[in-house]
C-alpha cells in the first residue's frame, strides 16, 4: 500500500529532528504545515459520527514530542487471575494506517490522528535509565497503539531503534507489524537484539478483515529476508476467528509455515482468539457495513472485554498448539490474556507468574 495524507503537520517544537526530515524527502511535492500544537489540527477531523471521526484522523499525520511516560506496562494488561507476558511498550506513533475490522484502536483512541513522536533522543534517554534499572530480559514494543512498520518506508524512524536496542544490557525490541516494510532495516545489524514478530491470519481473513496491510506472502518473505540479515522472527496468529471453514483456513495457514520455515528458526510464536472491548462491535460494524465476525455468542469476562465461549475457545486452542506442536515441538508459545488454567491445560510449563512468562518467550534468544 503506498501511503498518503491529506494533510501532514509538524509542531514547531520538533521541525529540525531527523525523522520530520526524512518526511520532507519522502514527500517533496507536499507541504508540510508547522504548527504550535494540537489545537490547529482538530478543525480537519470530521465529527459527524465515529465513522467519519476515525476515517478523517487517518488521512492526518501529526509530527510532535512525546511528552507522557516514555515506558509503560502493554495496555492488554488485565487485571486479577489473567496471566500476562510482561511485555513493555514505547508509544513512539499512536493510530494506524491500515484497516483491520477488528482493531481496538477504533473504540479507545481519543485522538484520532496519525501522531508519530519525534524526540528520540528523550526515549533513548528514558530506555537509558531503565535499562540500567532492571535486571532480567525485558521486551520492548513499539506496536501496541500503532504498527511498528507501516510507516517506515517514509519515517526511516526503526533503524535509530535498532541500532540503540544493540547496544542495552537487557532490552530486546519488539517491532510488532502486519507491514513488509522492511528495506531499512536490512542495513543495520541488530546484534540479537531485536525481534520482528509478524501478525498472521489466513490469506482470506487477510484480504477481507486486514484491510491495506501487506498480503500473507509479503508478510512471510519480509519475515525470510530479516532472518537472513541477522534479525530474531516471531509470529502472532492472532487474533484467530471462528467462522464456517476456519480449521480449514488455519490448516493452510500452519501448512504455509511449515513449508517456509524450520524448526528452531521462529523465536517464538503468540496465539491469541479474538477478544474485544465494549463498544467495538458497533464502531466496526458502522466502518465496515456486513461485517459478520461479531454476529456470535461472546461472553463477557472480569476484565469487560468479550471473548468467544469457553468450549468453543478451547476447542480453537486445542487446534492450535496440535498444529504447533507438529511444526515445531519445542517453539516458546504464549496466549495473550489467558487464566492459569488455560495454561495448565495447554503448555508443557506452568508459569507461576509474569516474570517466568516472560523468560519462556525469551528462551531462543540467549
Ligand atoms: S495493523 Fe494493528 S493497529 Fe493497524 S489497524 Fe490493524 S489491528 Fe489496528
């Protein structure tokens, strides 16, 4: 997908760094608007309802500094007898060009604007502090409100991330994506350090639901190429849709990797079903009239959000693992936002807490 903006702002603030720069050279023929702050932005959105909110924020891209806590704990956290991975993130953009029906920025973003953060010498000094702070591995990802890639071809703004995470003690990058944009990152070499895990579903799901990201076999040949130029792969199947056909769907998919990569060679691999906050389902069906993959049951868990029910749940995660552990045995696997229980019916290895979650992620990468 080639990218466009309506309109492309800069707060003054930020005008002189690299990554405005490396904007200007991508669009020359584009003016750039330099602004003192927010407030001269907002007129462009379009408030008629959430549809035309969110459709109207994505043709927006909004340089600026970040100016909250630069690390903080993944959102999907969720409180009480959910085991979590103990991922961290960075905000470095917040929102997303693409169009995935089920993404859940449509329903928590309260800024609907394209922002990309351009103070990296703050995060860095940030990331400094912490990684002198801590003493265990800890994950660091980028695409929690974004997706680390899609806009690398314009920002050039990972191979600064990459080159930094080469250098930490006990950080790792995560560079979460369903983009190929990969071309500036097979320059750098990531001495380990950092991982790209790819987002995967069926190609039909794909062509259907993820709309304007990289086609399954861009995202797997972006996945071959970063292998080759030293750099750690993860795949997230997630999240993964119940629908008529879907074993079928899925077979294929595993069948697809199979062929395509070895055992040993994927640093780890993240299934997760489709869960979803209140107040999705209605945004998605307003931006994607007939879209039918919140027809179902869900039922509602401690944390608010909606999940498939329980059977149906683990009739897809026996699938799963069963596919998995015919690829690759002994693949570190985790399921985000899951109970203990699930953990104890599905994995080799009960984790007694985040931390051990974590350190079985991270095992491929010592
Ligand atoms: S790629 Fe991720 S952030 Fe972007 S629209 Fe899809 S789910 Fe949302």
């Amino acid at each position: 997908m080639s990218v466009r903006f309506e309109h492309i702002f800069i707060d003054r603030e930020v005008s002189d760094l690299r990554i405005p720069n490396n904007v200007r050279d991508y669009f020359p023929k584009q003016t750039l608007v330099e602004v003192d702050g927010f407030e001269a932005i907002k007129k462009f959105i379009d408030r008629r309802d959430s549809k035309s909110i969110i459709n109207s924020g994505k043709k927006l891209l909004y340089l600026n500094n970040y100016k909250g806590d630069v690390i903080k704990y993944c959102p999907a956290k969720s409180p009480g007898e959910y085991l979590c991975c103990d991922l961290h993130t960075i905000n470095l953009m917040s929102n997303c060009v693409f169009n995935c029906a089920y993404c859940i920025l449509q329903a928590c973003l309260t800024n609907p604007v394209m922002q990309v953060h351009c103070n990296l010498d703050h995060i860095f000094a940030e990331l400094d502090k912490f990684d002198n702070s801590v003493n265990q591995p800890i994950r660091i990802c980028t695409g929690e409100v974004a997706d680390s890639l899609a806009l690398d071809n314009l920002l050039n703004q990972n191979k600064y991330l990459v080159k930094y995470f080469a250098e930490c003690r006990h950080l790792y990058l995560e560079l979460k994506t369903k983009s190929a944009a990969i071309e500036n990152l097979l320059d750098v070499d990531p001495k380990g350090r950092t991982v790209v895990s790819f987002s995967l579903n069926p190609k039909a799901i794909v062509s259907k639901i993820e709309l304007h990201t990289s086609a399954l076999t861009e995202r797997l040949s972006a996945a071959r190429r970063l292998i080759s130029a030293g750099y750690h792969v993860a795949f997230n199947i997630d999240p993964v849709l119940y629908y008529d056909g879907w074993k079928r769907d899925y077979i294929e998919l595993f069948d697809t990797l199979k062929e395509q990569f070895k055992p040993g060679e994927i640093a780890w691999m993240h299934l997760g079903l489709l869960r979803y906050i209140p107040g999705l389902a209605g945004i998605a069906r307003q931006r994607f009239p007939g879209i039918k993959i919140f027809d179902q049951e869900f039922v509602q868990g401690p944390d608010r959000k909606y999940r498939y029910p329980k059977p149906i749940r683990d009739e897809i995660y026996a699938f799963l693992y069963e596919n998995l552990q015919d690829w690759d045995a002994n693949m570190p696997r985790y399921s985000c936002v899951e109970k203990a229980s699930h953990w104890k019916k599905f994995h080799p290895h009960i984790p007694e807490n985040t931390a051990q979650v974590n350190k079985q992620v991270l095992q491929r990468l010592d």
